[in-house]
C-alpha cells in the first residue's frame, strides 16, 4: 500500500520507502527510536519555553501530563512524593 504524501514527490518516495524495505531491522529500530527522541526533546524544549520557570520535576511532570493525561501525572506526582523523589 503507497499513499502519496503531501511534501515528497512521487519518484522521492518511492526511493525513500524502498530504502526503507532494505534496511535491516536493526536499522530500521535505530531510526525509529532516533525519531522518538527526537519527537521528546522539541516537546519538552516546547513545554520549557512555554513555561521558563519549570523546575526540571515540574517540566517532567508537564510532559507526563501533556502525553499520558492529567491523571496519570497526577498519580506520578503523588508517587514521587511518597518516595521523596
């Protein structure tokens, strides 16, 4: 199944996906978990701008709360308090 996307020409994105499919699973792990990283610095460098006066346990507190909901932040805050964290 190709779709064509809005940004890359057709010929291009042939090329990239078949490049894609001769990668190795290692590889292909590599960028993926590259891309992942990638994705959570630009969020947290975006949470920190639009807050400056986070403190790096507000910040990581920010970020739960913006991905994996208010609740779940919530019930990490309460963990690390009780752990002294």
């Amino acid at each position: 199944m190709i779709t064509q996307s809005f940004d890359t020409c057709l010929s291009a994105e042939e090329v990239q996906i078949s490049l894609i499919r001769q990668a190795s699973i290692a590889k292909r792990i590599s960028r993926v978990r590259s891309l992942s990283q990638t994705t959570i610095q630009l969020s947290r460098r975006a949470i920190s701008r639009a807050n400056p006066g986070l403190s790096e346990r507000e910040l990581n507190l920010a970020f739960v709360a913006y991905h994996y909901g208010d609740d779940l932040a919530k019930r990490l805050r309460e963990y690390m308090e009780r752990k002294k964290l």
